[in-house]
C-alpha cells in the first residue's frame, strides 16, 4: 500500500482506533514534506493541483498529536502537538536525529 493510501485510510478512521502505525505513516508523510519529496500543491496545467491525501495527512497528524509543553521562551510558556517539529526539545517527534535533517530550519 503506498504512502497516499495509507493516510487516505487513517484519516477516514476515528482518532480512538489510531496507532503506532498511524504515526508511523504520519513521520514519513512528515519527512517528505521536510526533504521535499512530497508536496501540498503541485504545479500542473493551468495552475496548482492541491495533493488532497498530503491535506488529510497533516491533519492526522493533529488528531495523533499530544499536547505537551514546549521549551519557554523567556517568561512565556507554551503547548503544542508533540507530532510537530519544534513542539519541544525533549519530545522524541522534534529531535532531529529521529527524524533526519533540519536544512531550512532555524536553530533554537
């Protein structure tokens, strides 16, 4: 099953039922987009096709998400989804090493 099925059939089931493997397809849809092997729009005849499948797959990535805190920013504190990069340095989804390299990222 490619990359694009397996999000199209994740996303259509209930946030309860997900699992190790939806984060799995989640990491990878993730580092495609970061390594731009995937896109959101592509550019085609006429304009941009939207990749509709790429759409549900940052989406799932929310729903599988848990709110933890992230690192301060001086006397300010934040929450954010632990699927995303940045969410915090402790957060075994944000480190780099887990998820290949940062080039284009700023460093914090």
């Amino acid at each position: 099953m490619s990359l694009s099925q397996r999000i199209e059939a994740l996303y259509a089931q209930p946030a309860a039922s997900l699992g190790a493997d939806a984060r799995e397809a989640f990491a990878a849809l993730r580092d495609g987009l970061e390594q731009g092997t995937i896109r959101a729009a592509e550019p085609a005849a006429g304009g941009w096709r939207v990749n509709g499948w790429v759409k549900k797959g940052i989406l799932l990535g929310f729903r599988l998400g848990k709110v933890v805190p992230m690192d301060p920013a001086g006397p300010l504190r934040f929450s954010d989804k632990d699927t995303y990069p940045g969410a915090c340095a402790s957060c075994p989804a944000a480190r780099p090493s887990a998820r290949g390299p940062t080039s284009g990222r700023a460093s914090s």
